[in-house]
C-alpha cells in the first residue's frame, strides 16, 4: 500500500500552481498601449516663402498631374436666347377691302396657294356700288366727249361762241377726272369690268401656307381692318435672338449662328446673321438680331423657343483645364511648379470658359507647369 506524507502532498501543489502560472504568463500577448502608434507621412509643408513642398513619400505625388500651359486658337462664344418668327416680308394678313358675305372659302387653314390663287368670295353690296359709280362715270365721259366734239365743231364754224367750247371743254376734264377715279377705285379693290358686279374674290399675293383663319363661310365681315386668314411663306423662317450688350462685338451681317430649339433637343441647325438691330432696349440692355434659316423642311414654327451661338473671331490665347483653376476667397490662382514637388500658388485673371477649359487673360505664360488635377488638396 503506497501512502503519501502531508509534507510531500504540499509540495506537489506548490509545483502545480507554479508551472500554471508560467503557462498563463506564455501565452499572454502585449496591450496596444505597448506598441507605439506608426506616424502619418506629412502630406505637404507650407514654406516660408508661400510655397508648398510635398513630401517624396506622400500618396500626393500619385495624385497630383501636372503639365505645360499650351497657347492654342480660340474662339468666343456667345449664345443668346430667342424665338422662331415668320419674315414679316413673307406673311401677308388678308384683310378684303370691303365688306360683305362670305359666301366660298377657297382655301382651308394648312393649305399652300400659289400667287394670284383664289382665297375667298365676297358678295358685297360695295362692290356693286362701285361698278354702278363707274358706270355711270363712263356714261357722264362719253356725253361730255360727244358735247365737246359738237362745240368744237361749232366754234370752228363761228356758230357757237368761245364761252360755249371753253365750257365744254372743262365739263369734258371733269368727267374724265371721275371716270379715272372709279376705275381705280375697282383697280384698287382688284375686280375687273367683266368680273360679277356683286362676288369679289380676294387672291393670295404671294406663295405661301394659309397659317391662319379667322373668318367662316356664311359669315358677314364688315370690319376691313380685320384680317379674315392670314398667309406665309415659311420655306425661310427668322431666328430673333436677344443679344446682350456686352457680347455686340461678337456678332455681325453674314455670320454664321448655330442654333438649338426645345422642341428638337440635342440637334443643332445652322442659319446666317441677316440683321443687327440698330437700338437697344434700355430695359434689357439687349439688342435684337435677326437669323435667317432654311425652314423649307418645316422643321422650324413661328413661335419656338430657340438659342443662337455666335462664334467671334479666332484669336490666340492661353487656356487651361477648368480643374487647375482654384478659388481661394476673392481671388483666382493656380499651382505653378516651381520644381519637382515644389509648388507656387499664382493669382491670376480668367476670361471665358470653352467647353472644359478656362482661358486666361494674366497671371501665366505658355511653357509654364502647373497642376491641372487635384490642386485642391494644395489649396487646404
């Protein structure tokens, strides 16, 4: 029987609890606290100088691009908004120049007529007034010719005295006088001797769309100020752009606009400058041109909103990316380098914007680095 003494049973545990203890203190691993946190890499030092210096291992260097300012051939663009008109030479308000009853519509609203086609009848007792005015005219002419030619022929026979011949004479002036007046009176309202002495027929003067009806047939028109349909030519339609005063030098007579309307988006049309304006509006500062376009596919309809781009005249100039252009307050500046990693912030005056570029007007030369991407992280 193997017994064990209390003396050599405590020294087993006190062996126990030491090997415990050296196993627990093997397999503890260092707190945080007992690293030493790894510095961040300095991203750019402000100099005394003004000037920035990144550092070689800052993750700046691989974002930051810079190239050469280049001097490249621009030209301005100005765009000005507008709106679709008919030339006021090629719309026509037909207006009759008497009164009456419409009796026949010879043309509907959309169709084309051609010059001298029939549009509308009238029937107006005007009209047979007038030719009963020039009737009896003509019957009072031929009756003071007849008389003239008998005192004529009386005087010469020393019949009749001077009086009478002189009288005649006169009498015959007079009714010639009214005779020429009732026929231009019917010239006028464009009927003719043998035309019906009631239905007058207006015709179209000029080649064109009726865009217009006012009138209906069967319908008394009585106010001749009043247009009863209106006609135009739109196979060249105007483009009426609002340019503001300070872009006037960049348009002129013969130049080419590119134009943009709503109701087509993403297509651009070309048209030339027909006319400037020659006053300004002093409530808008704006003055009117007008652009002439081919509208003989009928794209364009009096009354569209559009816009017109006015190119000027190609000039040289210094332009950058509008990234490299930094705001810092009230001024402008870019990041001229100096050398590798080592940057200058330049103030410097922008002019117009061309697509993605910005020209500049002072501040830089051509040849000249500067930062054209993430400059703004040099500018905190």
């Amino acid at each position: 029987m193997n017994t064990t003494t209390p003396n050599t049973l405590g020294a087993c545990c006190a062996l126990a609890v030491a090997l415990s203890c050296s196993a627990l203190a093997g397999c503890a691993r260092p707190t945080a606290a007992a690293t030493p946190p790894a510095e961040s890499p300095v991203q750019a030092r402000h100099l005394d100088d003004g000037s920035i210096a990144v550092d070689k291992m800052s993750p700046l260097r691989q974002r930051l691009q810079v190239a050469a300012v280049l001097e490249q051939d621009i030209a301005t663009q100005t765009d000005a908004p507008g709106s679709i008109e008919a030339m006021p030479e090629k719309l026509v308000k037909i207006t009759p120049p008497l009164a009456g009853r419409i009796t026949r519509l010879q043309r509907a609203l959309g169709d084309s007529v051609k010059a001298g086609e029939p549009l509308f009848t009238l029937d107006s007792a005007e009209l047979s007034a007038a030719y009963a005015d020039d009737s009896k005219a003509r019957s009072a002419l031929l009756q003071a010719r007849q008389e003239l030619e008998r005192q004529k022929t009386l005087f010469e026979a020393e019949i009749a005295a001077r009086k009478e011949y002189e009288s005649a004479q006169a009498a015959f002036a007079q009714a010639n006088s009214d005779a020429q007046a009732s026929a231009d009176k019917l010239a006028q309202y464009g009927a003719s001797a043998r035309a019906s002495r009631r239905d007058y027929v207006l015709r179209s003067p000029i080649a064109g769309t009726v865009i217009a009806m006012d009138g209906a047939q069967g319908g008394y028109w009585n106010d001749i100020n009043a247009p009863v349909m209106t006609v135009a030519d739109l196979s060249t339609v105007w483009l009426s752009a609002n340019v503001a005063e300070k872009d006037l030098a960049q348009v002129a007579v013969g130049q080419t606009a590119r134009i943009s309307v709503d109701a087509w988006p993403g297509k651009h049309f070309e048209g030339k400058v027909a006319y400037v304006g020659a006053v300004l509006d002093a409530e808008t500062r704006t003055v009117k041109v007008r652009v002439a376009i081919d509208n003989r596919a009928g794209t364009f309809k009096p009354g569209m909103f559009a816009h017109a781009g006015f190119a000027g005249a190609s000039r040289c100039a210094i332009v950058v990316p509008a990234s490299a252009v930094l705001q810092s307050g009230l001024s402008t500046r870019v990041m001229v380098e100096r050398s590798p990693l080592l940057f200058t912030p330049r103030t410097v005056e922008v002019g117009a914007s061309h697509g993605g570029q910005v020209e500049i007007l002072a501040g830089l030369k051509a040849g000249e680095r500067i930062v054209v991407k993430e400059g703004v992280l040099l500018n905190d």
